[in-house]
C-alpha cells in the first residue's frame, strides 16, 4: 500500500485486507490508513471511486477512516 493501484484488484486487495484487520483488531493502524490515503490521492480517480464503492458495500465501518 502506499503506491499507485493500477488495477481493480490492487483495489480489491486492499478492502479484503482492511476488512481482515479490522475482524482481528477492531480498528485500523494508523500507519495503515496514512499509507492508504496517500494511495488515494495518487491514484486515477476510477479506482478511487471504486473503492469507496467497495469499501461502502464490504466494510461500511472502515468509512470513518478515509
């Protein structure tokens, strides 16, 4: 994390692993989610849009944090 995603998947890794860490943890790291915002204001705005979707219809939890 932390990098450009190029594709639907990199996107798709991301929410199962946010979904993952929040099962085990109940919250998300800070070093995490800083890594994640960055990727977000890196990436094409398609694939940011998309995981909001994802992450809206998967983690609505997660929301809080980006």
């Amino acid at each position: 994390m932390g990098k450009v995603w190029k594709s639907y998947r990199d996107v798709d890794e991301v929410i199962s692993a946010i979904q993952k860490i929040l099962e085990v943890k109940g919250e998300l790291p800070n070093p995490l989610v800083n890594s994640i915002r960055k990727t977000l204001e890196t990436s094409k705005k398609g694939l940011v849009q998309y995981f909001y979707i994802q992450l809206t219809e998967k983690c609505p939890e997660a929301l809080k944090y980006f």
